[in-house]
C-alpha cells in the first residue's frame, strides 16, 4: 500500500506543471522521514532545478520543525517548572541520556538516519537543550542532508536516464 501511495504522487507529481510540483515538494518536505533529502531527491527526479527543490525542501522542512520546537518548547519549561514524576519524566530522562552521549550536534545531524528530525528536536529539548542550540543544529542538519538528497536525487536522475 504505502508503495503504492509513493508511486502515485511521483507519478502526479512528474505529470503535472512546475507550479504544482513546487508545491508539492513543499508539502512533501513536511513529512517528517521524506523531510528535505526526501523532498529534494523526489524534486530532482520529476525535473525540477535542483537548486530550486533544494530551497523549497529546505524551507518546508524547517517550518515543520518550528511549527514543533517552538509550542513543544513552551510546554517544556511549565512542564519542568511543575516537577513532576511518572512516564513523562521517564521518557524525558531517556532522552536526556541519548542527549549527554551526542549532544545536539550529533543527535541533529543522525536524526534522518534513524528516526525524524522532528523526533531528534524533541528529544534534545527534552533532554534540556536551549532551544537556540537545537535550531541552529537542526538547520545545519537541515541543509545537510537536503544537499546529500539532492546529490541522490541526481545521481538516480542520471541512471534513469542513461
């Protein structure tokens, strides 16, 4: 099914107007897991200029993530003020764990191997990271792996068409 769904909206995607198409790659680059590699790679192989979807996916990408940080972070500091036990804390103090072996940094720029950028910024946070030094990490992820999916994205291009 989820084979399916993918083949679908490349296949709409490849067919349809570059306006459509940027839009599109926009709104695929939401997505956490397809996020800015995802978005740009698919960007490269329906023909779009690669700088182009590399920005559209960069952009969309990074408004998801602060469409996250920013309400998740302000629930953090009331929850942390509050003190209190239980799953949440639990959770909180696993991520801490994660946080203090890789700091932010790492924890950023490994996220799209493993999880979702989207997951990474929570787990920093929780782990009691400023939010400053999680944004600027996760763009900096950002911009990475947006490159990396490009250069994909190319490189698949040119063994389709060769």
């Amino acid at each position: 099914m989820f084979r399916e769904t993918v083949q679908d909206v490349f296949s709409y995607l490849s067919e349809v107007n570059e306006f459509i198409q940027s839009i599109g790659i926009f709104l695929l680059s939401l997505i956490p897991f397809v996020e800015s590699p995802g978005g740009t790679a698919i960007g490269a192989l329906i023909g779009l200029p690669i700088i182009f979807a590399l920005a559209i996916s960069i952009i969309g990408n990074w408004l998801s993530l602060m469409a996250i940080i920013l309400p998740f972070n302000a629930w953090l500091v009331k929850f942390r003020n509050a003190k209190q036990k239980g799953f949440i804390h639990k959770r909180a103090s696993k991520a801490r764990e994660r946080y203090e072996k890789y700091g932010v940094p790492g924890v950023a720029l490994l996220a799209p191997l493993v999880a979702s950028g989207h997951i990474a910024a929570f787990a920093s946070l929780a782990a009691g990271a400023s939010k400053r030094t999680v944004v600027f990490w996760h763009v900096v992820s950002i911009v990475v792996w947006g490159v990396i999916g490009a250069g994909l994205g190319l490189y698949l291009k040119s063994d389709v068409i060769s």
